[in-house]
C-alpha cells in the first residue's frame, strides 16, 4: 500500500478526501426526482461485492481519505450492508464514516449502525404531510420515516442532518415547517437543488426549480441567518440561527457553484468511479478489482491515475434536456 501521508490530489490542485460509496442502486423509494417510477436495476452479477467495496474504501484510506460516505440507490437495503459498516468502522485511518439514507429502516438500523463505528448519518425528508411525501416518494411512508429520525437521535448520533429537495409548488410551502422539525429536534438540515441527472417525465425540472437564495429569502422572514465558516467536508453552506443550535446548510449546484472547493469522488455500486457528480469522467474499476483480486497497489495507482481526469467543474442547464443520462439512485447519492 501507498503511504498514507500521500495526499490525492487532482491536476487543480484540489486535494480528494472524502469518497462517497454507492452499496447499491437499488431503493424502496421512488423519489419523483431521483429515478423514473418503473426503473430497471442493474443485475446482481454487474455489482460490487461487499468485500470489493471495502477493498477500494481501504485503497482509498491508504491514499489519506479520511471520510466515507456509503450511498445508494438505499444503502440499508443491501443484502448484509451490516457487515461493511463493522469493517469500514474499523479501518484505521478512517476519521468519519457517514451515511446518507431515506430514514424508512432507521428504526431497526440505527443503534447497529452507531454501535458498528458509523460517526454521521444524514436523513432525506421532502414533506412532513403524509400524503404529498408519498407523492414525492411514490412508495414512502412517512411514518416509518419519522420513526427513523427519532430513532438516529436516541442511538446518540452527534451531527445528524436532514436534506430536503424543495420545488416549487409542490413542497415550498413547507420550507419553514421543516425548518421547525429541525429546529424542535435539535438537528441540521441543508435545503437542495434539484438536480438534472436522469430523463424524468413526471414534471418539469425548469418549472419546479427552487433556488438556495430562494429558500434562504423565505427563512429570514422569521428566522435571522448567520453566515458560518463551519463546514462537514462536503458542499454545504451552513447558516446559524441567533436562538437554535441547528444549523441551516443550502447546496446550490446551479445558483452558487462549489466545483472550486471539490473534495470529493464517487465509486458506483457497479465499480465506476466518477470523478465528478455533473460529467461522464470515469475510470472502470470494477476491472482491476476483477481482473487482479488483491493487488492494492495496482488498484490503488488506477486511483492515483483517475485524478488526472478529474474535470474542473460541472455545467448544469435547466433549459436543456439532461447532458447526464443515469439517474441519482446510480450516480451514488
């Protein structure tokens, strides 16, 4: 293995710290703005095992990451998803192991997963009304959800954040009622632009589309916001409010593009990694892992090499049909 003080860094300058690894492109949602209703899955025999999935978060520790974020698709539905975060937990080196997730299997995961070395999860809820959530979602329960929220706080998680897609006239109006349950729970919560990976026919993204500034011009109305330095090694932009201790974060890949401060990579269920969220930039590793079961140093150069084709940025253009043709749930969160 490289040594770990080698820093991974990309032909800008930008040094890679933190990977974000898709377990699966499988869901028990279908959110109208991640996947079509009637998606088609990869096959199980074009996916990572679990153990190669470790292999390439332990290549990736060796080259100084220091956070892991396991994805999907939702990474509770994989097949003993268990089993990787004990062994992630205790890879040495690692400084944050995270979790992004629907909440729905919280209520059973959540004290395992604190138990088994998971040091962050965030949480997505779109509505707080049952029926426009199962709208959005196509096949979510918003109670199950809930319950999964209480049950993140109690097992002790520090930092739990919740994200929010707000679009307009379909959920806007409820940006302040998701401030307050934040706020009531003592949790943080980043507000999201919608995204144009994947053709969706369910609406129209240019018509639904809902602005970080937007969002932050409803907050102030009642709650003052403070600009912070403070960041979770990702693209938030975090505001603090004078009388809570919940945080609000905005992530605007449209309105405030971040592609200068990029820390990050994402390795697909089906081994590819991708280089950046908004372009097809990709090295196959999938057939190194395969092709030389083992070699950590072979896989690890494939890594070192990748960086090279890193892009310096991703253009987003909601007037335009979609440059990105997979959807988010095989994107990896």
């Amino acid at each position: 293995m490289k040594t770990a003080q080698q820093i991974l860094a990309d032909r800008f300058g930008r040094q890679v710290n933190y990977l974000r690894l898709s377990v699966t492109d499988r869901c028990d949602f279908r959110c109208v703005y991640c996947m079509a209703e009637d998606m088609q899955f990869l096959p199980r025999k074009q996916i990572l095992t679990l153990e190669q999935l470790y292999d390439v978060a332990a290549a990736f520790v060796g080259l100084g990451v220091k956070k892991i974020r396991l994805t999907g698709g939702e990474p509770l539905v994989r097949n003993n998803v268990m089993s990787l975060v004990e062994r992630l937990g205790q890879l040495p080196g690692l400084e944050q192991l995270h979790l992004t997730t629907n909440g729905a299997q919280l209520d059973k995961y959540a004290a395992p997963l604190k138990a088994a070395g998971l040091s962050g999860i965030n949480i997505s809820i779109d509505s707080l009304h049952q029926q426009r959530f199962k709208d959005l979602t196509r096949t979510g329960d918003l109670h199950k959800v809930l319950r999964g929220i209480d049950a993140a706080i109690e097992a002790g998680f520090s930092r739990i954040k919740l994200n929010a897609v707000i679009m307009k006239n379909r959920n806007d109006d409820e940006i302040l009622d998701l401030v307050d349950f934040a706020r009531n729970r003592g949790v943080d919560i980043s507000f999201i632009e919608e995204m144009p990976l994947g053709q969706i026919t369910e609406h129209d993204r240019a018509l639904s589309f809902c602005s970080s500034d937007d969002i932050r011009g409803v907050i102030e109305q009642h709650y003052p916001l403070t600009p912070t330095t403070e960041t979770s090694g990702g693209p938030s932009r975090y505001y603090r409010m004078a009388d809570s201790n919940s945080r609000i974060g905005f992530i605007s890949p449209h309105s405030h593009n971040f592609c200068h401060l990029c820390n990050r990579v994402r390795l697909t269920v089906e081994g590819r990694l991708l280089l950046c969220l908004g372009n097809e930039h990709s090295v196959d590793l999938k057939a190194v892992l395969d092709q030389h079961p083992g070699d950590s140093e072979r896989l690890q150069q494939a890594i070192i090499d990748a960086m090279h084709i890193k892009p310096e940025r991703h253009h987003f253009d909601l007037s335009d049909e979609p440059q990105i043709v997979r959807f988010m749930n095989t994107t990896g969160g």
